[in-house]
C-alpha cells in the first residue's frame, strides 16, 4: 500500500505549491481496521500530516510487513516498542532529519531494545528521532542485526556518553552505508568503525568529533564516499585509493596532514576520485602539480584556505572537471588559459585572490558547458577582462556570471548581450558605463539577482518593465540621477534587498516601495532625495534594514515604523527630520543600531530606549534633544557606542554607565553583519571616520560632547575597561579628573576639554599605553604635566588654555626648574646628576678597556709558550673551517 504524498514538503523547492501538498495529505488517525489487510507486506505514509499523533501500537500486528515508511508524516511521541513484533521487517525509515520541513511534531525513543528482534532488517533510518534518552541501547541493538545494510541516525542527539570508543564484538559487520552525521558526540573517532569492512559510504559530517582519523581506517578497503566535514579533525590522513568522493572541509587540517592525502591519491594506479572537498581548514602553500593526475576528478573545491602562487598548468589534465572552486585564498600571478580547455566544466569560483593580469577569450575558448562563474580580485589594482573581437562570442550559455573587481571593456557589452538566459548578474567595480537596455529587457522576466555597484552608470534608472522574480538590486556607487520611479514597487513586488545608496538620485521615495511585501533591506543612503518618509511601513512585514542618511528628507518619522517588529538597523542621519523620536520603536524588539543624528529632533530622550537590550549602536548626534540623561540607559549592557554629542542635554553624567557591560567586560550579544556594504561615521580622535560593519564591531566609544552637563566626572567611568573613545568636552563640568583613570586601559581617545576641571592632571594617565589622542585644553588644571612614554609623544595643543599647568611640552616652568632642559621637564639638578653619571660611565669604559687588553696583550708579549700556543689554537681552528667548507662543495656539487 503505497500512501506516500506525490508532493513532498520541501521548503526550499520553488516549484512546490502547499495547495497542491494539502490537498494530497493523508492526515487523521489511522483507521485499526488496517488490520484486515493480513497480507499486507508493505506500507508507505510518508510525507502525510497526522498533525503530531502517535504511532499506532496496531502496526505491530502487521507481521506479514516487510516495508514500513512512516518518514516526514508528522508522527510524534514515543516509538512503540510494538514495532519490534515486525520480525520479517527488511525496510523501516522514521526519517525526520531535514528540520527545514518544518513538521508539527518528530518521533522519540527512551530505549531501542526492541530494534534486536527485527533479525531480517537491512535499512534501517531514524534520522531525526531523538535518542537522547535512549542511552546506549541503540548501539546495542543495532550490533544484533547482521543483515544490515544501511544505517541512517543523523541528527538523532547522541551525545558522548551514548558512543562507546570500542566493542567487545562488532557484529553488524555487513554495513555498507553508515551515517551518524549531525550528532553531539564531542569525542575522538570510535575505533570499532574500522571494523566494518563493508563500508561504501561513510558520514560522520558535523558530528565534534575531534582528534586524528584512525589508522586503522586503511581496513577499509572498498569505501567509496567518506565524509567528516564540520569536525575538528587534524594530523595525517590514510591514503584511499578506492575513493570517489573525500570531503573534509571544515576541519583543522594543514598542509602537512593533507599532503599525505595527495600524494596517495595521486599515486593511485587507478585513481576513482570524482569529488575532492577540503574547504575551509589550514592549508598553506602553493596548489601541488600532482593533482592533475587525478584525471577523474569533477569537482574539486579548495577555498577559504590559504593557498599561494598560482594554479598549476597541470590543472589542464582534468578533462572531466565541471566544478572549480578557489575563492578565499591567497593565490597570485595571472590565470591561465589552459582552464579554457576544460571543455567539461560547468562552475568555477576563483574570487577573494590577489589575481593580476589579463583575461581574453581564450580563458574561455572550450568552455561550452559552462553555465556560471565567479570572478575577482583583491589586490588594489584591478583585473582586465579584455574581450577583443566583437564578432566572435562565446559558445556557452550562462545562468550566473559574477564579476568583482575587474575592468571590461567596450566590447564586453557585445558578449554580455549574447547571455540571455541569466538569472544572477554581478558585475561590481567593473567601469561600465551603460547597461544594454534590450538585454535588460530580455533578462527581466527570469532574472533574480542584478547588481551592477560601484561603477561609471549614469542617467536615470534603466527599469521600465517588470522583473518579476527579481530579489536582490544593487546599483550603489554610480552616478544615477534624476527619479525613483514611482511604480518601482509594481516593478519588482519580491525583492527582498534594494540598494540605491552613493548615487545623485533625487525626487521622494516612492510610497509603491512600502508595498514590497517581503523587503528586508532598504538602502538610500547618500543621494539628493527630499519630502518625507513613506508612512505605509506596516506592510513591511519582514523589513529588517533601513538607511536613508545624507539625503535631504524632512517631515517627523511615521509612526507605523514600529509596526513591523522585525526591524534591525534604523539610520536616518543626515537629514531635516523632526520632531519627537516615536513611541512605536519600542515595538522593534530586535534594534540593534540606530543613527539619528544630524536632524532637528526635539523632546526628551524616550525612556523606551533603556528596554532594548539588544541595542548596540545609538547615535543621537547634533539635534535638538534635552533634560537628563536618564539613568535607564545604564540598561544597554550591549552597548558598544553612546553618541548624544550636541544636544541640550543637562544634569550629571549617570554613575551608573559602569553597567554597560559590553564596554566594562567585553562581553556582548551576537553581531549581526548585512551582505550589503553598511557604512557608519563616527566621530574620534578629533575628525570624522567611517566604519564598515565588520569594523564598528570593534569599536567602543561614549561621545557627550557639546551639551551642558554639570558636576563632576563620575569615577565609575574608569571600570570601562573597554572603552576606546572618551569624550566630554565643551560640557560645564567641574572637579578632578578620576585619579582611577588609568584603568581605562583600552582607551585610544580622551577629549576633555572647554570644561571647568580643576586640580592636578592625575599621575595614572601616563599608563594609557594605547592612548594616541589627548584634550585636556581650556579647563583650570594646574601643577606639572604627568611624564610618561606616551605623554611624550602628544603636543602643546592637548594643554592650551590651562595657565597654571607647567611642564614638558609647555615652557611654562614648574616651580624648582631653574632653567631649561633638554628635555624641558626635568630639573636642573637632575641634568647635574645626569652629568656626573656619564662622566662615570665613560671613565670606566677607558679603564677597563686599558686593563683588558693589557691583561690579554701583556701577557702574550712576556710568556713565550703562551703566545706560541694562542696562534698555534687560531691556525688549527683555521684549517678546521677550511676543510668543513670543501666538504659541503662537494656534496652539494654531487647532488646537482
């Protein structure tokens, strides 16, 4: 009886219809009038819904079964032991291990001792269950069955205690696929898997696993597919020449462990390998010659290391290869064109490399199959993609073709326009000039993703029909101008990313925008754009990024911004934006960075701020703002910036900024990093600087420059250990400066000045080692200037303005300085002292250069023996050395 849905719940299938899946379940209870049906030797309800029920005990009467695939059907609870009465069972699949489903309900187990009586069982696929608690039953069980060919337990919770290292006997020795992939073990391989012999396909893939691959794995010796990505494996590895595909990406393999690996599988007789993976581990050096022997291979993938030199010409023998990939390394010199004669590939990645040179239509002369590729380089100087004869166009038809970092040129636009069928177009800091607009047209029924950034485009945006499957447009650093256009949301209804930024784009933000249901990222930053702000952001019910900075915008903000609660990073710097920061943020419970700065906003600071503990950034910067800086603040322990710099803030600074955690210890939340190229300026160390976002993760920084705060300096301050950028000035501050000062021992930036801070400069400011960037001026401090090796460095400006201070690097004296020094700050006395020492020093150099040599010298000028035996010790240590030498001339001239 065969109930499986013909429409299988895969998320990720663009052509799977719910409708279609709904309609098709079989969903309920199971009717026990099964039971009838005494013939009944196999059973498939796989892919149904039965929304979470259990597994009906009555299963266990179907004794005739022997296939049973209940796999994706939404059982849940309890396996019943029951199932253990299906002593003719030879297939039982519980598969519940792709989560992306997202089921109702997976099945569990508290013991599988019930497994060892299904004697004739050869697959068997728990994948997914959790076995948590079944301790090591299932082990057990499954070394009763020697009929088992296949054995799936991935993703079931295994844990360490439940995987013994080894057995007194392995009996399930007739194995032939093994996946234990997507468990806990957090152990070292268990030894008793060299034991089965059989084995064809192994995965232990992400499982933490940890330490060396046994050498006893050498006893396998039909395996065919061996997969332990995603560990923590290292050290050598045991040649297979019986392999088809090797994956060990992810590890924390070098060079050394892997060579042993090439090498044995390039000294093959008879090499089988089809698909070789060791991305993302430790591997240095350049790509060996030897791995054009491989002339099976179809895919080979060796990014995110860090390979040097370039590829091999050798590359060239691998006349099967459809996929090539190299991205993330650090290979140089010029491609070569033999890859071009690789008439079989389909793919190759050789972006993020420090590539230079050149390349022509031979680097593509062959490749007829080819359907994608990826492009670039990370040197400053550019790539030249040069395409010199506009009549020949290449014989592939691409679906991807991805740029990055090299200049086309005039005829690339011919041999761009011959691609048709492309569904993803990245061609990002290539100098062009124009986009084809009939090819645009031809493309913008299919095409997904377009982004042409950081070139020479100019004149008004090229769109006039509809792309309909489009997702992701990036036209950012280009010289676009004129209009949005205003039906851009009927245009492009699923995008997900638009980034217009660093364009001369001008005219309102299109109100059709909001109607982008499932826009995530939105991006306007740095154009000419004015009006206000589209109010219809409840229809955005998934937007996660908006950035409209430097742009000319007025208007208050709407007060629907905090309807979709999805929002992350809000910056709207830069423009004419007033009135009240809205209420509604607080809705927003995942903010994590907010730039409002450069506006006309009034009121006071929202006391909803102190409940977003996720918050990180918060500029407030050059508005209107005032009353206290409220103490809930303190409540940000993930602050990394607190910037409310020129405002009309007044009261004291909060003592209890001590709390923001993230600046005291380090200690934060998770970062969260957009694929689009996110820029925010900060102000430090006295101008204006611009972080990415990779970069602003680091920085740690409070600004409340520019208001009128009063009191003192709260010594709390100092335990912000963290803290990178301090900043106060142009405040009515008074008092001392914290004599605990000093801990701030990550502190790059301190700008106290135009206060009315009084009293000594404290000595525990000369141990600010990283300390680059001092302001003390136009305050009242008085006595010498604390000396210190970083002090040193920082000139009269930092204490300008401070007339009672006195000592180096001002020549304002210090009481006891009876002249100046050399060094400006210390006493003439010291400088006297300082003499005397010298002369002391060079005295007994003389001296003991004097009784050194005439205690060497005398004596071999008046005992005769003696001065004969220290030339005789001299002449032999000559010949020694003489003789050492013509030795290693000639063995070196023996081995060339």
């Amino acid at each position: 009886m065969d109930l499986r849905n013909p429409y299988p719940h895969t998320v990720y299938d663009e052509e799977w219809d719910y409708t279609d899946y709904q309609q098709s379940c079989v969903s309920g209870k199971i009717n026990p009038s099964l039971l009838n049906l005494r013939h009944l030797y196999y059973l498939d309800l796989s892919w149904n819904d039965f929304q979470g029920i259990r597994i009906p005990n009555f299963l266990g009467q179907l004794t005739r079964l022997r296939y049973l695939n209940l796999s994706y059907a939404a059982f849940s609870g309890e396996i019943p032991h029951f199932l253990g009465n299906l002593s003719n069972l030879n297939y039982l699949s519980l598969d519940y291990s792709d989560r992306s489903n997202d089921l109702e309900g997976t099945p569990s187990s508290k013991s599988l001792k019930w497994l060892s009586h299904l004697s004739s069982l050869k697959y068997l696929n728990l994948g997914g269950v959790n076995l948590r608690r079944a301790g090591l039953s299932w082990l057990h069980s499954v070394n009763m069955l020697p009929s088992l060919l296949e054995l799936h337990l991935s993703a079931c919770s295994i844990t360490s205690d439940q995987l013994p290292l080894s057995l007194p006997t392995v009996n399930f020795t007739s194995l032939s696929v093994l996946d234990m992939s997507g468990n806990l073990f957090n152990s070292s391989i268990p030894s008793w898997v060299s034991n089965l012999t059989r084995l064809r396909t192994l995965d232990l893939q992400h499982s933490s696993f940890y330490g060396s691959i046994p050498d006893d794995f050498a006893s396998l010796k039909i395996l065919e597919h061996l997969d332990l990505s995603e560990n923590e494996l290292e050290g050598r590895i045991t040649n297979f020449c019986t392999l088809k595909t090797l994956n060990l990406a992810s590890n924390w393999f070098t060079m050394e462990g892997i060579e042993d690996v090439l090498n044995g599988l390039t000294d093959c007789s008879n090499t089988r390998l089809e698909e070789l993976v060791l991305a993302d581990n430790y591997l240095e050096g350049e790509l060996p010659a030897s791995i054009g022997k491989l002339h099976k291979l179809q895919y080979l993938h060796f990014g995110r290391n860090s390979f040097l030199g370039s590829i091999p010409e050798s590359i060239g023998n691998l006349s099967s290869l459809k996929i090539l990939i190299l991205f993330e390394n650090s290979m140089t010199g010029s491609i070569p064109e033999i890859l071009g004669q690789l008439s079989q590939l389909v793919h190759f990645d050789l972006s993020n490399n420090f590539w230079e040179g050149t390349l022509v239509e031979s680097h593509f002369e062959n490749l007829t199959n080819l359907e994608s590729f990826t492009i670039g380089t990370d040197r400053t100087r550019p790539l030249i993609f040069n395409v010199t004869n506009y009549d020949s166009l290449p014989h592939f038809k691409l679906q991807a073709i991805r740029i990055v970092n090299c200049l086309v040129n005039d005829a690339f636009g011919v041999w761009l326009e011959s691609q048709t069928g492309l569904l993803d177009v990245i061609l990002s800091g290539t100098g062009i000039s124009g986009i084809p607009e009939e090819w645009l047209l031809k493309i913008s029924s299919q095409v997904e993703v377009l982004i042409f950034s950081n070139n020479h485009l100019e004149g008004k945006l090229p769109f006039r029909s509809k792309f309909s499957k489009m997702y992701i447009l990036d036209l950012s650093g280009n010289r676009f101008s004129g209009s949005i256009p205003l039906n851009l949301g009927q245009l492009m209804p699923d995008l997900i990313e638009l980034i217009l930024s660093d364009n001369h784009l001008d005219g309102i933000i299109p109100p059709s925008i909001c109607g982008i249901q499932f826009l995530r990222i939105l991006s306007l930053r740095n154009n000419q754009l004015s009006g206000k702000f589209p109010r219809a952001w409840s229809l955005w019910s998934e937007i996660q990024l908006v950035d409209v900075s430097k742009n000319n915008l007025s208007g208050g903000i709407p007060s629907s911004i905090g309807i979709p609660s999805s929002l992350v990073i809000l910056k709207m710097n830069n423009n004419n934006f007033g009135g009240k920061i809205p209420s509604s943020l607080k809705n927003c419970s995942m903010l994590s960075r907010i730039d409002l700065g450069g506006n006309k906003f009034s009121g006071k600071l929202p006391s909803w701020i102190g409940s977003k503990v996720t918050l990180r950034i918060l500029q407030l910067r050059s508005n209107s703002l005032f009353g206290h800086i409220p103490q809930h603040l303190c409540n940000l322990l993930n602050l990394n910036v607190l910037d409310l710099a020129d405002n009309n803030f007044s009261g004291t600074i909060p003592k209890c900024l001590n709390k923001l955690t993230s600046l005291s210890t380090g200690e934060s939340s998770e970062w969260t990093v957009y694929s689009y190229a996110e820029k925010t300026t900060l102000v430090s160390k006295g101008r204006e600087l611009e972080y990415g976002a990779a970069g602003l993760f680091l920085v740690k920084s409070i600004d409340l420059s520019s208001n009128i705060l009063v009191g003192e300096i709260p010594g709390e301050i100092s335990s912000l250990v963290e803290l990178q950028t301090l900043n106060l000035s142009r405040n009515h501050l008074h008092g001392t400066i914290p004599s605990s000062i000093g801990n701030l021992s990550s502190l790059e930036s301190l700008d106290l000045s135009h206060n009315h801070l009084d009293a000594e400069i404290p000595q525990s400011l000369s141990s600010l080692s990283s300390l680059s960037h001092l302001d003390l001026s136009y305050n009242n401090f008085s006595g010498r200037i604390p000396s210190g090796s970083q002090l040193q460095t920082l000139d009269n400006s930092s204490y300008e303005g401070n007339p009672s201070l006195c000592g180096f690097p001002l020549s304002t004296k210090c009481p006891g300085d009876d002249k100046p020094t050399s060094s400006g700050n210390l006493p003439v006395e010291d400088n006297d002292e300082d003499d005397n020492g010298k002369l002391g020093l060079y005295v007994s150099a003389v001296l003991g250069f004097i009784i050194g040599f005439w205690g060497v010298c005398g004596t071999l000028l008046v005992k005769k023996s003696w001065r004969y035996a220290y030339f005789r010790f001299f002449d032999n240590l000559k010949e020694k050395i003489a003789v050492a030498v013509a030795v290693k001339v000639a063995r070196l001239r023996r081995n060339m």
